[in-house]
C-alpha cells in the first residue's frame, strides 16, 4: 500500500504530466538518467548510423559475387562470404537500411490507424464507437501468421512495400484497442468537458486536448509495434516472402537457410543478421520498458536506506 | 495507568530522487484505553502518513526514520511479521479511507468477513456466521445482508460494512482514517454519531483522521492539530474549540461559515503549506500567520505545555516544561 | 404535470429574468435498449435567476443538483421542459454561432480543480482559446493584456508569472481561480460553479467564496452556486434553491430558508451542517436513512422514508411547491400548516 506524497508538492497526472514542447527537455534527462533508456536509444542510435551511412563501413558492394565462395571468417572478410562469393558483413550492413526503413513505415503507419481508430471511438462513443470496436475486433481475431502468408504470396515478389502492408493491415488492431481503452478512461476527465463548455468543436478535442494526454501510450504503441516488426518482416523473409533482390537481414537469413549455411561450416552467414535482427528488436524493447519506467513514477526503482535496529 | 498506545518522537521520511522529504517530524502522542482522539489537518500535513506509520502500514519510498510507537506494552517497529499478524485485527484495526471501494467485488460480504476471521484466528464456520451476523447488527445493517455483494450496498452501507469488519475480533484500539469523506453531509454525521455509541459501548479506543474538524468537535475526547508534518496544537476537545491558542487551529476554526448568527466575513488561511522539501527557516506556520512575529521566521518553535495544551508556538514563551520523553528516542536510521 | 407558479424571488419585478427553467426533466434510461429502468435526475424543475445574484442549490448526492447544471450548460439536452436566456428557449439555438454566443454568457467552473485543467499545457491555454474562440476582436498584445488583466481580478499576481505556470506547479485553490479566470475572460452574464470549494481544504474555501462574492459586485456576473454545504450556500448566496431527489424541495432568500426552514429536510441538512461550535444535532437513527436513486418512481413525496413527521398523504401525493413566507416557498404537505412543528421558530431549532 502506497502512501501518496503531500498535494501540494506536486500532483501529476497519472503518466501524462508532460507538455508538448516544453517536455522535450525534461523527457531528454530523464532518457539519460535512466539506463535501459540509455542502452536503448544507445543501439539504436548506432543502427540509424549504419543504416544511413553503409558506404563508410563497409565499402564492398554487398551483391558483387567476386570473391572466393564460403570463405570463413577472416581480416578481408569478418563475417566470411556466402555461397557465391558474396561479402556478408558488407550484406548485413547493406541490408540495415531496407530493413529499418521496414521498421519503422510500419511502426508509424499502424500507430497512426490505431490512434485514428481508438480514440476516435473512445471519443465519439455511440454506434461510430461500436462499428470501430466491431472492425478492430475482427481485425485481431483473424490469425495473423496465415494471413501474412496468404498475402505475402499473393504479393510474392513485389518485396518491401507488400511486407509494409500486410504488416500494417495485420498490426494496426491491438494498438487500437489500448488506445480506445485509454480513451475511455480520459474521457471523464473534466477538462474534456470544460472544453465542450467552452465551445470546441469534436476534432479539437481529440487533436488537442486528448491526444497530448496519451502520448506515452502512442510512444509505447509505437516501440511494441516496431519489435513485432522486427521479427515478423525477417521472419516473412526468411520463409522467401520477400522480395530476393532486395537486401534485407532477413532475406540474408532466408538465402542462408537455402544454401545451407550452418551445415557447411559456414554458420555466420545465418548468426549474424540473426543476431543483427534481435539487437535491433532489443534497442526498441529496451526503450519500450525505459518509457514506461519514465512515464509511470512507481515503476521506478527506489533507493532504500537500512533500517538497523536500534 | 500506561497509556494504550504511546507515540514518541515519530518521523517518518519519503525518500525521493530529489533528496529525503520528512513528512512527520518528532511526533509525540498518546492514547489511553477507551479514549476517542482526533488527529486533524488539511492535505500535506502529514497526518495520513502518520497513521500508515502507527499501524506499521508504511511501504517505500516512505520509511520510519526515528521514534518508536508502542501499543499495549510492545514496541510495534520491532515486531516481525508473523509477530505482527498475531496483534493485527485482534488488537487493533483499521478503517480506511474510502474503504468502501476496499471491498472485493466478487465475494459476498460474509465471504469477505470470513476471510479476515480465517486470517487472524481458528474459528468453526458456525462461530463466523455467528459472528459476522453480530458486527452487522452492531453497525445497524440487517444480516440479511451477509449475503449480498459489495455493489449491492449502498456506499454509507458499504463504509459501514467496514467499520462492522473491524469490530471483528472486538479489538482495543481502532484507527480510521476519513471513513466518512466519501459519504454525504447527513451519512457523515449520522455514522459519526455511530460510531460514538459503538465505542462507547464496547469501550475500545480510536485513533480518528480527518481534513474536517467540524465532523468530530462533538466525539472526539482529544483532538491533536498538524501543520506541515508537526503537531501545532493537542488539547482536550472542548478546550480547543473554546480557546484555540496555535493561530493555525484559530484560523481553522474560524474558516468555517456559520449557520446562524451574523454574517461575518471569512478570511481562511490564505497562501498554502510550506513545500516540505524545503521547509522555510522558523516556525512553519510563519508565512501565513496573521500575528507572526519577527523572530517567527528564525527561531523553531518547540511543542510546550501551556495551561493544559501543548503548543508549538512562539507567543507563548518559555519556560514552560517542554513536552519532551526523558527516555532517549529510538534511532532507526543506519 | 405542471409545476404551480413558483413565486419569484429576487428577480427584478415586470423584467425576464437572466435565466429562467419551465419544468426543466431529465432522465436516463438505465441498462439496455430493452429495460425499463428510467432514472429520473431532475424532474420539473421550474427556477429563475436574476441579474447580479447568486443563486446556490443545496442538495446530497442523487439530488440532481449535479444534472440540472449540466442541463444549463448544455451538456445535456432536457427530456421534457424548457430552459429560457434573456428570454430565449435554448432550442432554438441550432447553428454554431447560436451555440457560441450562449456559451459566452454562460461559462461553467468545475468542481475538481486537479481533473478540470488539462495537464500538458499551460494554464494560460484554456484563457487563451477562450478569448479566441469568443472575443476574437482582441489581437496579440490586447489578448494577452486581458489575459493578465482577469489573473489579476481573481487574485493570481504576478499575472504574467501566473500565466506560465503548468497546473501541477499551482494549488488546489489557485487552480479554482484559473477556472474563473477562464470564465471571466469571456464577460459572461452567468457564471455555473459545479461545487467550486468542495474539494479544497476549508481554509482555502473562504478565498474562493470571497471571490465569487466579489464577481458579482465588481464585474455585475451572476453565479449558480451548486454546493451540498448549507452553511457556505448561507455565506455567499442571495437565493438558495434545496433540492432532493430530483425535485426542489424548499426555495426563498438565503435569510428565510436558514432561519424559518419549512421542509424537513432542510431541517436535516442544517443539523448536518459543519459547524464545529454548533451542537451535535444528527443521532445515529439517520444512519440508515440516505437519499434515494430515483428510479421509476411512484406518486408521493420522495423523501417520506426519510422523513421523521410522514403522514400518509406524503404517500399517496407528490407535494407541489407552494408560497410560505412572502418570496418563500416549500413543497411540503405539512407546512406550514402544523403549528407545533420544530423549526417554526425564528432560531430554526
């Protein structure tokens, strides 16, 4: 049983004492007072660097078939070369790019249907709130994994951008309903009612007034959707749902599963975009956790003085 | 006669990132058997949190940092938890704040009193049935109503549905905190007025919280005032509503509209308590005393007995003997 | 079923009061589009407010005291009846620039000061959309100017200061004086106060009962004062409007209904009234007794299981407001008919 601190000291909000603007600086502290944070954004910082620069790390051309075949491991060539004389740390640092893009397109375009979704029907209520429910509902029923075949092999080829949607179309529900259920919740708050008092018009309200107020679960529907991502387009790849040509780590995973990688010795070929894949779900997780820490004071771990007897 | 419950130099500190707040510094109380005593002050004065820490309740980043509070004899900090478990609920209860919404919604009032019943003693099913049938007659609830469910009573029913789960095992001392907030005007009173007679009748003791003076002006035998994690004022009841000597209970009192008599015009107690993170130098109270006087703001008034209160407060001079235990106070800091 | 002619207190003689409600009903209909449950919140509520006054209901939770400003504030929209602004029904008002201009006069303060402030952004923000969305004449430093200028009539100074802080850097009480700026920046002729004082501390309430005395002298505003504390109703009010169940149980000028309550109910609200010098005057016999959740609800009075002097016509006939004092009135079956009933005295023990 908690004890709450004295009122007038402070009185945040549950979880969104934070401003627009004026929370930037406050939220870049916190980021770095807290460790997983730090490690997080940390990784990920790194990974938006190679994603953006390839050519300084790794100056070989990725898909130039020009060296000896299955070489392991060497100062020419970290991580070996594949089966056709690929370099495969120039392909894994090629491919980060393809493969964040991925990430994050489907992070923000779900994120954005689900915030459309939930909260405008947590907001509106009534039969537009019982459609949405109904559609959102539907949407997560449907099993994901054979839906994401299905499409993908209708789609088989076009690469990115079909893996882009049928990931949005699939992803977009479970955001949607914890964002409606954190609606709901703020919807009682009597400044939403002070707002219709004062005249503003529905969309002001869940723009401006709402929308604010949610932004740790918008930032946390983001992160959860980004390591789905992660793992579910390298996991559509790998199973050759993607586009070949195309350079992503899980089309490196998918390649080195066919040409038998780890029975031939040649086992970094398949580890290292496998562990490239779960670095990057780590970075996002890792903020996923840092947010909610952040966000909500009593997750926090406390200092504790030793009691001694006297 | 050793008093039922002695408190002595209690402080209780939340430790934050920021640095440790005190939220009840140097708190000295004491409750004989059978008294009826208030503890009375607005949001931020500590007074919560004192009672979390008389009933061994306090969890982080709240943690007892000096004092010692002893019930019937025994030292209470010290108490290890099957210890304490032994003592909970027999010999003491608590009552919460909208300890209406403390009730499990899924089980039936019995099931409920049962459980608690279970936890604290051996009893047969009879013997609970018995039982739980007779707190709820005592707090005026037919036990018709031991089967029904929580959202089935009403919310005074519910609240004293609890005080009924208190009486359970008939202990010596009960500590509420705001039993009554969440019920309306003439619920509140009426319970008050019940819970007078209850504990006139089965004789124990009552530790009784609250933002409202006005609630327990005609119940509580004393009434001890807080302001910013100190006590201000302790005297019997009708003394301090008759001559008020703290300027906080004075303004207190006077905050009140009356509902007869000429209209005069209120001032309240403008400005708020000070920001316990960084007390102001002096007497707390200082920055919104009406009749402060220039040393106020350096010298720390100390809790001295005047004319049969205690007050802490500078126009009232020593050398009055100062309400302090002769026995060293436990240190339970490292 | 009509209300009789509810005599009209204060409002000045031959002129349309400011605000005026004909059998004002609201109800809702509880479960599923199949049941039957209807709860009646307000039922034929016919009241006035005047220029300059303020008017407080007194009322328990259940009482619809809560509902019937809401109704004010169109927030909701009646089942049955009419509410009337200076003399126009608000049904009539359909488009937005209708809407806008009743919204202007009739502002609302709310009753939690740590829910009715949006926490992100400042507290200048809800001035601030206030002066846009209903004085947009005013530009750039004029708008902030008012801004300031209304802080300072509701006590924040330093205004400018005030202005920046973000509600959880301000008190309960300076939030409730945020909430009247808002509606002050909009020179409203009423202002809705939804139980402004009762969650703050007693000793912060006087400062805001001051000012909303002071509102009306200064600034010529009137308020509806909802509150279920009889005794600050007395201090601040002109009027006092109590309300039980749904239904307006005794109205008349704050000096009236305090010193010669006719309702019993009103007598029992004034023996619960916090007071610490007065005597201890509700007994644990109430405990069983508290204000009903109307549903579906028979003729006759609704507060008979309460009431300590029913008769059976309380059960058999819904008491009607009617006259008891010049500007006074009670809807009671027995008064003031009973002589030896307690509380007729002047002293109204």
């Amino acid at each position: 049983m908690t004890v709450p601190l004295s009122r007038p000291i402070a009185a945040p909000s549950a979880g969104a004492a934070r401003g627009y603007r004026d929370a930037g600086a406050r939220l870049g502290r916190a980021i770095l007072r807290n460790r997983k944070a730090t490690i997080g954004l940390g990784l990920l910082v790194v990974i938006t660097f190679v994603a953006l620069f390839p050519g300084m790390i790794a100056p070989d051309d990725p898909q130039a078939a020009i060296y000896g075949q299955q070489l392991g491991p060497s100062a020419d060539h970290l991580l070996g070369t594949t089966q056709v004389g690929e370099d495969v740390f120039s392909q894994l640092i090629w491919g980060t790019r393809l493969t964040l893009i991925i990430t994050v397109a489907v992070g923000a375009l779900t994120t954005l249907i689900s915030v459309l979704v939930g909260v405008t029907a947590a907001y509106v209520g009534g039969v537009a709130d019982r459609s949405l429910s109904l559609l959102t509902d539907i949407f997560l029923i449907i099993p994901t994994l054979p839906l994401l075949i299905v499409l993908s092999s209708y789609l088989e080829g076009s690469g990115t951008m079909a893996i882009i949607a049928v990931l949005v179309v699939t992803g977009w529900a479970f955001g949607a309903r914890q964002l409606r259920a954190q609606g709901l919740t703020l919807r009682t708050r009597a400044y939403l009612e002070a707002a219709r008092v004062r005249g503003e018009t529905s969309a002001y309200i869940i723009l401006v007034e709402i929308l604010p107020n949610m932004i740790s679960l918008v930032v946390a529907s983001f992160l959860g959707s980004a390591v789905y991502t992660v793992a579910t387009a390298a996991g559509l790849q790998f199973l050759g749902l993607g586009n070949g040509s195309e350079m992503t780590w899980g089309t490196m995973l998918h390649f080195a599963q066919q040409n038998g990688a780890i029975e031939s010795g040649n086992a970094l070929w398949a580890l290292a975009p496998g562990a490239a894949v779960a670095l990057l779900g780590t970075s996002f997780a890792l903020l996923n956790y840092a947010f909610d820490e952040i966000g909500n004071p009593a997750l926090r771990r406390t200092r504790r003085r030793r009691a001694s007897a006297a | 006669m050793p008093a039922l419950l002695e408190v002595r130099g209690l402080s209780v500190d939340y430790l934050t990132d920021a640095g440790d707040v005190r939220a009840v510094d140097r708190v000295d109380l004491e409750v004989a058997a059978g008294e009826f005593l208030a503890i009375v002050g607005e949001s931020g004065c500590g007074k919560s949190t004192l009672l979390f820490a008389i009933a061994q309740l306090l969890s982080p980043p709240a943690e007892l940092a000096a004092g010692s509070v002893t019930f019937a004899g025994r030292d209470m900090v010290t108490l290890g938890e099957r210890e304490l478990r032994h003592v909970r609920w027999r010999d003491y209860s608590v009552v919460m704040q909208s300890a209406m919404n403390a009730l499990n919604p899924m089980k039936s009032i019995e099931a409920q009193f049962a459980d608690t019943m279970r936890a604290h003693a051996r009893l047969t099913a009879e013997a609970i049935h018995q039982r739980a049938a007779e707190v709820l007659r005592l707090v005026g609830i037919d036990p018709i109503h031991l089967a029904s469910y929580p959202h089935q009573l009403s919310g005074g029913m519910r609240q004293r549905a609890m005080i009924a789960m208190a009486l359970l095992f008939t202990p010596q001392l009960v500590i509420m905190d705001e039993p009554t907030s969440a019920l309306d005007v003439v619920a509140q009173r009426a319970l008050m007025s019940q819970i007078k007679e209850l504990q006139q009748r089965l004789g124990f003791a009552v530790v009784f919280v609250t933002h409202d003076m006005s609630l327990v002006s005609h119940y509580s035998d004393r009434l001890v005032v807080m302001y910013a994690g100190q006590i201000a004022e302790a005297a019997p009841t009708a003394r301090l509503f008759e001559r008020p000597l703290h300027p906080y209970s004075r303004g207190l009192l006077d905050a009140f509209p009356s509902i007869r008599g000429p209209r005069r015009l209120l001032t309240g107690i403008p400005g708020s308590p000070p920001d316990l993170a960084r007390p102001p130098s002096g007497c707390r109270f200082q920055p919104r005393c009406p009749v402060a006087l220039p040393e106020c703001s350096v010298r720390d008034p100390e809790l001295r007995a005047v004319d049969g209160a205690d007050v802490r407060c500078l126009l009232y001079p020593a050398p009055a003997v100062p309400v302090v235990p002769a026995v060293p106070v436990a240190e339970h800091r490292a | 079923m009509t209300a009789t002619a509810e005599p009209t207190a204060a409002a000045p003689s031959g002129s349309e009061p400011l605000l005026r409600t004909a059998d004002l009903t609201r109800h809702f209909r509880l479960g599923g589009i199949f049941s039957h449950q209807v709860l009646h919140a307000v039922d034929d509520i016919s009241m006035e407010i005047g220029e300059r006054e303020i008017v407080a209901v007194v009322g328990e939770s259940g009482s619809g005291k809560s509902t019937l400003v809401r109704l004010l504030a169109m927030l909701y929209r009646p089942t049955r009846g009419r509410i009337f602004f200076r003399g126009r029904p608000l049904e009539s008002l359909r488009s937005r620039r209708d809407v806008l201009w009743y919204r202007r006069q009739v502002p609302m303060v709310f009753q939690d000061p740590y829910s009715s402030i949006n926490p992100v952004f400042r507290v200048s923000h809800g001035v601030m959309r206030n002066l846009t969305l209903h004085r947009p004449e005013l530009r750039g430093a004029a708008r902030r100017a008012e801004a300031e200028r209304v802080f300072e009539v509701v006590g924040l100074t330093p205004a400018r200061e005030m202005l920046a802080k973000f509600p959880y850097e301000m008190s309960g009480g300076q939030r409730q004086r945020v909430g009247f700026a808002q509606a002050l920046a909009l020179q409203p002729r009423l202002i809705l106060a939804d139980e402004p004082v009762s969650m703050l501390d007693v000793s912060i309430r006087a400062g805001i009962l001051n000012l909303m005395a002071e509102l009306r002298e200064r600034e010529g505003v009137s308020i509806l004062y909802i509150t279920h504390d009889i005794a600050s109703a007395r201090y601040v009010a002109d009027r006092i409007l109590v309300m039980y169940g749904g239904h307006v149980v005794e109205t008349g000028s704050a000096d009236d209904v305090l010193a010669d309550p006719k309702h019993p109910y009103t007598h029992l609200l004034l023996a619960a009234a916090p007071d610490p010098r007065e005597p201890a005057a509700v007994d644990s016999s109430a405990v069983a007794g508290e204000p009903p959740k109307v549903v579906n609800p028979t003729e006759g009075c609704r507060f008979r299981a309460r009431c300590p002097i029913a008769v059976d016509e309380c059960g058999r006939v819904t008491p009607r407001l009617h006259a008891v004092g010049v500007g006074h009135a009670a809807a009671c079956h027995l008064a003031p008919a009973d002589p030896g009933w307690p509380g007729g005295s002047r002293d109204g023990r």
